[in-house]
C-alpha cells in the first residue's frame, strides 16, 4: 500500500502550488449560490469573484516590505503558538509567507509576514478586528482592508491546495479499517453549518441590535482525511439534495464513483472513518466558521470556507497513518 502520507503536500509541492496559483490537480471550481444564499444577498455588486484561471499581472510584481518590522512575530515564535492562533505549522506559514513574496502587491503599511498573519489570525480566533488592530498598531480600519484583501488573494492562492484526488490515489492511501467496511467509497459528504451576521437594522431604529442567518455548506472528504471540495454558503433551508446537485460537486465525480453520507457513517463504525471526523473537526477549529461570521465579512464566506480548508488539508496530521 502506498504510503498514505503522499496525499500531504511536501514542501516543494506547496511552494510550487502557491507560484503557479492554480493545477490541474484542483478540484473543479465549487459554483457559488447564485440563489438561496446569504452571501448571494449581501454582496455589494461591484465585489465580483476572481478567475481562478487568471495569473497574469502577479508575478512580476515585487513586494517590499523591508521598511516595516515584524510587529506579530511574538504571537508566532513556535510551533503550539502558531497552531494555536493560526492553525497551521509554523515552518508552513514561513513557506507560505516566502511563497507569497514577489506574486502580489499592495502599499498597506505593515510587513507582508504581518498582513498574513493578521488575516490568519481573524479566521482562526474570529477576534474583533478592533482588538487585532490594536496589537498590530495599525488603525481598525486598515486591518479590516487589509484582511479583506488577503482573504481576496488567498482564496486565490491557495485553492489548489483542495485537489480532487485520482481515484487510484484515493484507493492506494485508504486506511485499512475504511477498506474493510467501506472499499469502494470515493469521498464522504458531511454538511456544516455556519452562521453570519445581518447589518444592523436602522429602519427599525435598532442600531445595536445584530441579528445572524445560519448557513449550510457541504464539505467532501476523502477516506484518508483529505479535504477534496468545499461548496459555498447556501440558506440552512436548502436541501441537501438541493446543495448536492448544485454546488458544483457533481463534475469531479465519474462512473463507478461512490459517495457516503455523514448519516451512513456515522451511524456505523465510528473508529474507521476517523480521519474524516478529524478533518471536520480541524475545519471547526477556524472559529469564524464555528461562531458568527461578522457582517463585514460577511460577502466573503465562500471565499474563507475555501482557504479554511486549505488550511486544513495543510496541517500534517490531518492524514494520520493509516498503516
């Protein structure tokens, strides 16, 4: 059986998938709701998604950021602190950053190790941007443009990191308890649930009473614990047939494929489908997703659940030896 840590990313795997942006190897890009949605409803029209495919422009840009000193560095200084605040490895978010340097600009004052850190550390801790803005010295309002621009070019970055794998991969690093009860299975379904913040209602003269919607999203994962696709935000009302057929999730799948749901499996032989549990739980950890997304960020949910899962499938023990 082949080693089922080949599914991870090494370190030239995610230099290179960060330099070229976008892979064959990613999954087909997830449709985001055009209807029932709560991002749909509360974008402005002029935020428009990005062309994945689009690389042009970016990479003979060259950032500086040498004016400016590492402000967060001591949130980071090892590997408990970085997963703690932001999720992933400390090694990972140094390659990350490194990767980044030279592939997009902007003039924000702060150092480009700190704007990622910044914008890491809201989707992991979903801490008021006013507090973060204070331990980063910068005012509230440009640590709010600033993760708005991060989360912009990170959904862009990162996205291959989210591949739909062949399905001889899928069968070479399928844990052996998952084989005995589950052999022919492609991907496990699981819908999450998030909730986002409405704008105040002034209409009603309730200037500080804040009120959420809840959302659902639907997450497929691979036996061996690989996010493969992650779907956007629909209205908790809409079906999970509805979000299945629709999401996007349909055009990675072949003849043959089959899929379960979370309904099968957890119901039955909870200890073989562990490492897709884990990778559930490790995309929870992202406390935007786990509590109330803000109404700032709101136009952005699909874009954040889509680096949250790259994010993710970058932490080295979400594929955990299935030897």
């Amino acid at each position: 059986m082949a080693d089922p840590m080949e599914v991870s990313f090494s370190v030239n795997d995610f230099t290179s998938a960060v330099s070229s942006h976008a892979g064959n190897s990613s999954s087909a890009n997830p449709r985001d709701p055009q209807c029932h949605s709560v991002h749909a409803r509360s974008v402005e029209p002029t935020q428009r998604d990005h062309d994945y495919c689009k690389t042009g422009g970016l990479q003979d840009v060259h950032y500086e950021t040498t004016q400016y000193d590492d402000v967060g560095h001591p949130f980071i200084d090892n590997d408990h602190k970085a997963l703690h605040f932001i999720g992933i490895a400390l090694d990972v978010f140094n390659i990350l950053v490194s990767s980044l340097e030279g592939n997009t600009s902007n003039t924000f004052p702060m150092s480009l190790r700190d704007q990622v850190l910044l914008t890491l550390m809201m989707l992991k801790t979903n801490c008021q941007i006013a507090k973060l803005a204070e331990q980063f010295r910068v005012s509230e309002i440009m640590a709010s443009t600033i993760v708005s621009f991060w989360i912009e070019e990170l959904e862009k970055i990162l996205q291959p990191l989210i591949p739909w794998l062949p399905k001889e991969t899928i069968e070479a690093t399928m844990p052996q308890e998952f084989r005995k009860y589950y052999p022919n299975t492609t991907c496990v379904l699981h819908f999450c649930q998030s909730y986002v913040q409405n704008p105040p209602n002034l209409s009603r003269g309730e200037p500080h009473v804040l009120y959420h919607d809840t959302v659902k999203f639907l997450v497929a994962v691979a036996p061996c614990g690989l996010i493969m696709f992650i779907s956007g935000a629909y209205e908790v009302h809409s079906s999970d047939k509805s979000i299945t057929m629709n999401s996007g999730l349909l055009d990675n799948l072949k003849p043959g494929d089959v899929f379960m749901t979370q309904h099968r499996y957890c119901s039955r032989n909870v200890s073989s489908t562990s490492h897709v549990v884990r990778a559930i739980q490790h995309l929870k950890v992202y406390k935007i997703l786990s509590h109330v997304v803000s109404n700032i960020m709101a136009p952005q949910i699909n874009k954040i659940l889509r680096i949250c899962s790259a994010l993710v499938n970058l932490r080295c023990d979400v594929v955990h030896d299935s030897q």
